[in-house]
C-alpha cells in the first residue's frame, strides 16, 4: 500500500500536540513528529506576512489520506492550512508495513 508524508505547520505547541495526537489516537497517521519552530515568509491576502509555526511530518498511508485531510481540516485553526502531500517511492520495508498496520482502521 503506498505511503504519503503529509506536511503542515501549527501556530503553537499546543496546537502541533493535539492535532498530533488526534491524528495517532484516531489511527489516521502512523506517526506525526513535531519539529522545532521555523519562521514562515509568505504572502496572504496581498501582504507579505511572517509568522512563527511549528512543523508536523504526519506518515499515512495514500488510501488514508482524504479521511486524515479531512480530520486535519476540522482541527486546524487556520483559515487555509498548509496541507501538502509527499508519496513515498522508497523506504525501509519494515517501517513501511508499520505504517500501513498502525493506519489501518479496525
């Protein structure tokens, strides 16, 4: 089953941990690690803006992604959240089938 690494940005910890861990509790993501704070530069509604945001790398499976976008979509605070979806073309066997078992819905 192929994989996916999902990225999106919080405005906070706070945020970061409760979509990360909504995401794993609800078997939508395998695995969500939450990254150090970076400054984003990016225009919105015609003004050049800058914010602090923490990063998510959220590992799903491709079939799983609309119900994890979805998901994603309820919980982030945002108006329009970064949601960008990366296929995995190689990776350690193992971890692979990791995901998808950690991914499946019972």
């Amino acid at each position: 089953m192929p994989i996916q690494l999902v990225l999106t940005n919080c405005p906070d910890e706070a945020c970061a941990n409760a979509i990360a861990l909504a995401l794993v509790e609800d078997r939508l993501a395998a695995c969500v690690n939450i990254l150090p704070r970076v400054q984003s530069v990016y225009r919105w509604q015609g003004a050049v803006e800058s914010a602090s945001e923490i990063p998510l790398l959220i590992k799903t499976t491709t079939a799983g992604y609309p119900a994890l976008e979805a998901r994603l979509r309820e919980l982030h605070p945002y108006e329009v959240p970064e949601i960008i979806a990366l296929s995995v073309s190689q990776g350690l066997p193992a971890y692979l089938n990791w995901v998808v078992a950690e991914t499946i819905q019972s």
